[in-house]
C-alpha cells in the first residue's frame, strides 16, 4: 500500500509543478529558489525559538521570505488534508513528527524532494527516502528533582524505576495517547519485555500531558521523577532544581521530518531550506538546544553540558504501523 | 423613562389616513421587505451555523473526513454506547449541574448585592469579581494548580503550618477541583447575565407584594425571582452547556486522576491516536448537542404563556434595600469572593510574572525579562493588532445580529422566528473543538473565488458564529422584561421599525448590549479551537500566539498577555459602569 503510493507520488513528481528534473546543478535550484522569493512552512514545532534562528538564518543567507505557519501535529496534518482536498496548495514544506509524517506519506500528501546535496552527511540510525528527510531528534530521558533525589538515589538504569522507592511517585507523560508518553512506552516494551511495563503499571505513575507544566510540577517537589523527558526543554529549566538522567541502556527517541508538500507552489525554495536545515550551522543550533543532530559531525562540536547527553546510545523509536495497537495495549495495562 | 425617547410624526399619520391606498402600498412592500429581510437573515444564519454542523454532520456519517473516499455507516454513533462512554457521559453532566447550581446560587446573592443592596464599594466590586471570567483558563489552572496541589500547594503548606497536621486540606486534582475550576468561569459569567436584569426590576412589583402582607423572603421568592426566570433559567443553561463543553478544567485537574468527560475524549479520537477518529467524534459532538437541545426545550416550556414584564411606560426608578449592618456582611460575602477567586489566583500570576520562574520566589530571581519579552516580540503585537480588529467588528457585528434575531423571536409573530432561533442557537450546542473543524471543513471548500479561507473573515465569522448564541441570549433576556406598550407607543407616533428598534428596545436594554459586547469581545480574545484551525501567516491572533508560549515552556510571558487582558478589561468595565451610572442615578 505505502509502496505504491509512494510510486506513484513518484509519477506525479515527474509532471507537477516547476521543479527541476533530478541531476541539474545545484546552483540551477538555488536560482530558481530566489526568483519564488517566499516558502510556506507548515510546522507541529509550536513556538520553538531553534526553529526561528535557522529559518532566519535561511532568509538572510537566500532573501527568501519564510512564512511560518505552526499547529499541532495532528491539526496540522487536518489543515493539509483539507487544504489538498479543496485544490488549495498553499504550504510547500511541512515539518513533524515521524509516524505523523508516515501517515500522511501513505495519504499521499507529499511529492518526492529531488537531489538535496546535504543528504548524503546523515548519519545512521536516521535516513531519508524519497520523501522523508530527518530534520532534527526528540531524546527521552529521565528527569529528578534535586532536591527530592540524593545522587545515591539517582535511577542509573530504565529498570531502576522499577523500586519500591518510587511507587506512586512518578509523573508522566500518558503512555495511552500519542506523544512521549507512547514513544516510552513502545521502546520500554520493545527492550525489556511485557513484565516490564506491567510492573511499571503496578508503580501508579501519575499521568499528565501537559508537559511543561509536569516538569515545573517536578521543579516544585511535587513529584521526584519524571518520564519522559525531552531533553530539549532543559533549556527552559535551567536554574530550576532538576537534572535530566540518560540511562545507561540509552535514551528511546523520535524524529521530526521534513517533506516538500504535493504541488509546493515553491518546490526549488522547498528543495533549498532543506539542505539548509541539514547543514552543520543549522544543526548545531538544535544539538546545543538538546535536540539530536541528524547530520554527521556535529554532536562533537556541541557545547560541553549536553555533548555527553546527546553521545549516548539511541534506544529505539515507535513503529507508526504498530502504533495504534500499541496505544490499545497501553490502555489495557494502565488503566 | 421610555416616552422621553419618543419622536411626535404627525405628517406620518396624516398621510396614512388621506391616502389609504398608498398605504396598501406601503403595506405590500414593508411584508415584502420583511420577507426579504427574513430570508436574508435565515440565509446568513445558515451560512454561519448550519453549514459548518452540516460539514460535521457528514463528518459523523462518514467513514473518513469530506474529501477521503470512504462509505457511509452510523459507526460512530454505535461506538457510542459503551459503558466507557456513559461514565463519561456521567461525569460530563455530574460536574456541569453541580457547578451549574452552585455557581447560579452563588451569581444571583452577589448579583442581589450589588444591583439591589446599599452595600458599600458595590461598584468597585462589581468589577473587580467579575474578573476571573477573562482570565485565560490555563492561567489560573496553573495558579491554582500551585495553590492546591496536596503536596506542596502553598494553602496545604500554610494549613499544616498552622495545624501542625499531616493532612491535606485542599487538593485540586479531584472532582472538586474540576467544579471549583469552573465554577470561577460560570459564577460571573451568570452574574454579568443576572445583574442588569435585577436592575432592570421595577421595584413597585416587590412594593405590592410587601404590602399584601408577604415577608421579605417570600417576596425575593415569589416575585423577584419569578421575574427573573428568563434571565436565570438562559443563564443556567447557556452555563450548563458550556460546563458541558468545558475542556481546559478536565483536561487540567480532571485527566490526572482519570476523570474524563466529553471534551477531553473528543480531544482524545482527535488529537491522541495515530489516526485521528474523526467520525467517533463528531458522532459524539452530535449526541452531547441532542442533550442539550432537550434542555432547550425544557426552558421553552417552562418559560411558555408568561410574562416577566418589569419594565413599562411608566416611570419608575430602581432602589437599594438598606440593609443597616448587615451590609457589612455582605460586604464580607463579596470580599470573600473576591480573595478566593480573583486576589489569590491573580495575585500568584502577578508575582510570578516578576520571577524567572513560576512559583520560584528567590531575590536572585527577580526579573523584568518577561514583560521585555513580550513587549519586543513582534509576532505578539501583530497578533495583537488582529485580535482587537477581530474583538471590535465582531463584537460589534454580532451583538447587531443577536439583536436582531432576539427581536424577532421575542418581538414579533413573523414566520420563520422558531427557525432563526435554533439556527442563532446551534454553535453553542457543539463542544468548540468540534465546530472548529466544521469551519475548516466548510471555508476550505468553498469556491476559490470566496476569499475567506485563509484571511481573517475566516476567523471574524467563525467568531460571530460561534458569540450569536450569547448576543441573542442576553438581548432576548433584556426584551422580555420590556412591556410592548412601549414599543406599540412608538409605532403609534409613527416611528419606523428601524427607529422602534433603535431608539425604544435598544435604548432600554443597552446595558444587556454593553455586556454582550463585551462578553463576546472576550471571548473572541480567549478562543482558540476555531483560531487555531483558520489562521494564516500573518491573522495570527492573541490565543494562538499564548498557545505558542505556552507549549515552548514560557508560562511567564503568558502571565503577562493575561495580566495585560486584566487591564484591558478592567478600562472596558469601568467605561461601562460609568455609563450604566451616568443613566441610573440612584446606583
């Protein structure tokens, strides 16, 4: 099914809109990028400051104008849907999650991106296809409260949540619903076994999903610990007594994507932000930010603080074909 | 008081009587103009609030969303009878009535206080505890999360300081605090609605019953608030169905220890699954609106053959119970109010907006930075700019549609009113999430050469659509307490229609217009499930610019837009008052 939407978004490709036939010079694409003058971005990276610097950087480096437009991720897929439906094809790039973007890959909301000269440095375990290019990771780790957790008592391993100690004094993301919550619990699943999130059920962790509010929850001492946490949002605690913990089985994680939208009124532009997000100067502006670069050679060049949080192992990611099933099975465990 | 508005047009007269067959005339047009401007009227009507539910309609009916191949089946109505569902279902009307009646009780003894009272400060007070209703509900969720939280909420902390116990006094993660949450929405959302209306109360009525022998209370009972029926009984349920339609108190206190009602599990098959149901919910949306329209009904009955006429051609002037000491108890009532709904949550947002953090009050901390943040970022004052263009015409629009759909329904006997009236009335009915998508729905396949997708009109009427339902509801409560003498006096001296309308019904209850407008100017300022939908690049509006900082971890900086909107309506109240002073002296 997937393959041959997939196939024929690649028929379609070769006919629609202005965009350059595969093996023109880049600098062809470059041109044609400055002459549509403006991009569309759709986004579910709600008011990400990151975001903002290499878009920024994107309009002095081309004086191309960049319009951002920036919902949540299933809000934003139901505007492109509705949108593509009616004929209107207003946005050209569109960036989110990775089982959000498998399933509008599969709707066939997308058109193949052509040759981006800057794929070729990502590095595994992320990689592009014809339509999907990472753009930046989402790491999960663990997050104490300073002042609540002596260092003795820190969770060293993802089993250790698991102690008595912790029982009922865990907030959460909710593992039922899609975000986070969801991705820790398939990769929890996945590496430890059923046993394991049965007994982590039998923790009562409390479920929240507001997140920034959970963590300045946490920041207060209402709770010692929290799952999952991003490790991009240690940025807005910093000064807070809290302190994120990758355990040592490594850190579960998930990837946003980027994909140029079918009949991008702008595809050269489109093309060009993309290498532009894949170029070491926009990258290292979300691996210090405590997103996970995509790219090689940039997580050795982060700044101290988050350079050893940001080397530790990826743990594993959701299966979008699994996910509906998995948040079923979520539901009958933590009820 | 009504005929020093009246205007003497002899010559109108005149000619109606030497020239009959003009009148014919006139006649003719004025029935054909009116069924032009009935037509013209249901077709606007239909175009704002039915179209959108129809889009959902399909939507419910529909395998997949318009514009997906897929079958028609009633799946989504089947998956509704669970026995998840009508715990939910429990839940949603449990919490709502609760905090329906609590709060109705609670609106209508300040709203006595202060309309019919010689309490002192009544004035200040009336604006200052009608303050929680504009207040973004994340805000004073995140307050009163810090507030009442049972580990370390600063009220639990100061009760085990003072008893020296281990106990929890309050914790707001609990049906309770659900109710209480919404509670600080519903109880000046009725008393804004209530307390006009006791102004409006011809006080001879209340004269009559006292001297008949009744007691006081027996009075208040039996008279003022049988008079007030039409404004209670359209505040209770325009507060029952929103209490229904309630998410961000659910979602806040309710989720995390597994209270889940409608809202929130339609927010679920939209939002929380891989591959959002959009069929189960609108299914859903549509079975919590034939709920209330029983509701609907109940009031039509209950309301039907009575009449609550107080204010007539004849003068009279309003007065104020001197209540002797006991005006400092209810002085105490309104204070009491004020602290626990307004100082302390407000009060919390204030000092937190001077700290780098919320709920971190260390001297290291202070800072200036939230406000110079906000105050530099160019996104929030384009957003800005769009919301009060969007705030002033679409207050303004539809406070002139609601009136107009008010009197027609309450005024006149013409054909076609009952369905103006459940038209005017159907965006109230549907949960906002759901009519968001209905509005996206509908405005993305209109014609390409309808420039509304896309452009602010996309929001401007998605916003008087979803602001008619309160514009006719507080314009009807204020013309069905204004006796028809009036008005048949007006078109006796040869006023026009028009001219009635403007300078008898609308000079009368201009109060209840000043505090729909502003009801709806707010909630234009506060709504985010159409916005957020319908925006653009560039009609950015103040609810989704919060929402942007809310969910990139700056809670502060949405402290201060909030703050900022306390003093915006706290200037939108006092010119109200004002005025409403400036025309009843005896206030």
């Amino acid at each position: 099914m997937l393959r041959r939407s997939v196939l024929g978004m690649l028929a379609a490709g070769a006919t629609v809109g202005p965009a350059l036939a595969q093996g023109d010079d880049w600098a062809k694409v470059v041109e044609a990028a400055r002459k549509e003058g403006k991009l569309v971005i759709y986004t579910a990276s709600i008011g990400s400051p990151f975001h903002k610097t290499v878009i920024n950087a994107f309009e002095q480096k081309y004086g191309i104008q960049v319009e951002l437009l920036e919902a949540r991720a299933s809000e934003v897929r139901e505007r492109v849907r509705v949108e593509q439906s009616a004929g209107r094809f207003l946005g050209d790039i569109h960036h989110n999650g990775s089982t959000t973007t498998w399933l509008m890959t599969r709707d066939g909301n997308f058109q193949p991106h052509g040759p981006i000269p800057n794929i070729k440095n990502i590095v595994p375990p992320y990689d592009a296809d014809d339509i999907r290019v990472p753009a930046e990771v989402i790491s999960y780790c663990l997050m104490v409260n300073r002042n609540l957790v002596k260092p003795a008592d820190e969770p060293k391993s993802w089993k250790d949540i698991l102690d008595p100690r912790w029982t009922g004094k865990i907030l959460s993301d909710d593992y039922r619903a899609l975000g986070g919550g969801a991705v820790l619990f398939v990769v929890m699943y996945d590496t430890f076994g059923k046993e394991f999130v049965e007994k982590l059920a039998a923790q009562k962790p409390v479920f929240s999903r507001d997140i920034q509010n959970s963590e300045r929850r946490v920041a207060r001492g209402e709770f010692p610990l929290y799952i999952p946490f991003s490790l991009q949002d240690y940025n807005n605690l910093k000064g807070l007594p809290v302190k994120p913990i990758v355990p040592i089985e490594g850190r579960p994680y998930v990837r946003f994507d980027l994909t140029v939208l079918k009949n991008a009124p702008r595809p050269n532009a489109a093309r060009l932000f993309i290498n532009h997000y894949l170029e070491p100067d926009s990258q290292i502006v979300f691996a210090n930010a405590g997103y996970n670069p995509v790219v090689k050679g940039v997580v050795e060049k982060t700044v101290e603080e988050i350079r050893p949080l940001l080397a530790t192992k990826a743990l594993g990611t959701t299966v979008p074909e699994r996910q509906d099933a998995m948040l079923e099975l979520a539901k009958q465990i933590f009820k | 008081m009504g005929s020093a508005t009246l205007e003497e047009r002899p010559d109108r007269v005149t000619v109606a009587a030497n020239f009959p067959e003009r009148t014919v005339l006139f006649g003719g047009l004025r029935r054909h103009g009116r069924l032009f401007g009935m037509g013209a009227l249901i077709l606007i009507l239909c175009f704002l609030t039915l179209y959108p539910m129809v889009m959902l309609l399909y939507g419910s009916l529909h395998s997949t969303p318009p514009g997906i191949p897929g079958e028609f089946n009633l799946d989504g109505y089947a998956g509704l009878a669970s026995a998840e569902n009508l715990v939910v279902l429990a839940n949603t009307v449990g919490i709502s009535l609760v905090k329906t009646i609590l709060s109705l009780a609670l609106a209508i003894l300040l709203a006595w206080i202060i309309a019919r009272t010689d309490t002192p400060g009544r004035g200040v007070l009336e604006v200052l505890i009608t303050l929680p209703f504009f207040i973004p509900p994340i805000l004073t969720a995140t307050a009163w999360a810090m507030l009442g939280n049972a580990q370390v909420g600063t009220i639990n902390l100061v009760w085990r300081w003072l008893t020296g116990s281990e106990s929890t006094l309050v914790d707001v993660y609990s049906y309770g605090g659900v109710i209480w949450h919404m509670m600080q929405y519903s109880t000046p959302f009725i008393f804004l609605f209530v307390v006009d209306a006791f102004r409006a109360m011809d006080p001879s009525l209340e004269e009559s019953s006292r001297m008949s022998g009744a007691t006081r209370w027996q009075t208040f009972w039996r008279i003022t608030l049988a008079l007030m029926l039409p404004v209670t009984t359209s505040a209770f349920i325009l507060s029952f169905i929103r209490g229904m339609e309630s998410f961000e108190s659910a979602v806040f206190f309710g989720t995390p220890v597994g209270i889940n009602v409608i809202t929130t599990t339609i927010y679920n098959s939209i939002t929380q699954r891989a591959q959002p149901d959009y069929q189960s919910a609108t299914a859903l949306g549509f079975a919590a609106m034939a709920l209330m329209f029983l509701l609907l009904v109940l009031q039509g009955r209950l309301l039907r053959g009575r009449s609550f006429t107080t204010v007539t051609g004849k003068g009279y002037s309003p007065n104020v119970m001197r209540l002797g000491s006991m005006r400092w108890v209810t002085f105490a009532v309104c204070i009491a109010f004020f602290i626990l709904t307004v100082a302390l949550p407000i009060g919390q947002l204030l000092l937190s907006s001077f700290f780098r953090f919320f709920g971190f009050y260390e001297a290291d901390m202070l800072t200036l930075d939230h406000y110079r943040s906000v105050w530099e970022n160019s996104s929030f004052w384009r957003a800005f700019g769009n919301t009060m263009l969007l705030g002033v015409v679409g207050a303004t629009v539809t406070m002139a549609l609601g009136g107009i759909v008010a009197y027609i329904t309450t005024r006149t006997r013409w054909r076609g009113r009952r369905l103006i009236d459940v038209l005017a009335w159907l965006p109230w009915m549907m949960p906002g999430m759901v009519l968001g998508i209905g509005f996206l729905w509908g405005f993305a396949i209109l014609p390409h050469a309808i420039p509304i997708y896309g452009t602010l009109w996309a929001l401007l009427l998605a916003y008087v659509a979803l602001g008619t339902p309160v514009a006719v509801r507080v314009t009807s409560a204020a013309y069905q307490q204004i006796a028809t003498d009036i008005e048949e006096c007006s078109r006796v001296h040869g006023a026009g229609w028009w001219q009635t309308l403007g300078r008898i019904l609308i000079a009368l209850a201009w109060p209840a217009f000043a505090v729909g407008w502003v009801l709806i100017f707010f909630g234009i300022m506060r709504e985010l499930s159409a916005s957020i939908l319908l925006y653009a690049p560039g009609t950015e509006v103040l609810s989704v610019v919060m929402l942007k900082m809310w969910v990139s971890g700056k809670p502060e900086e949405v402290s201060v837009i909030g703050l900022a909107m306390l003093v915006l309506v706290l200037v939108f109240r006092w010119v109200q008052l004002k005025f409403i002073k400036k025309r009843i002296s005896t206030l």
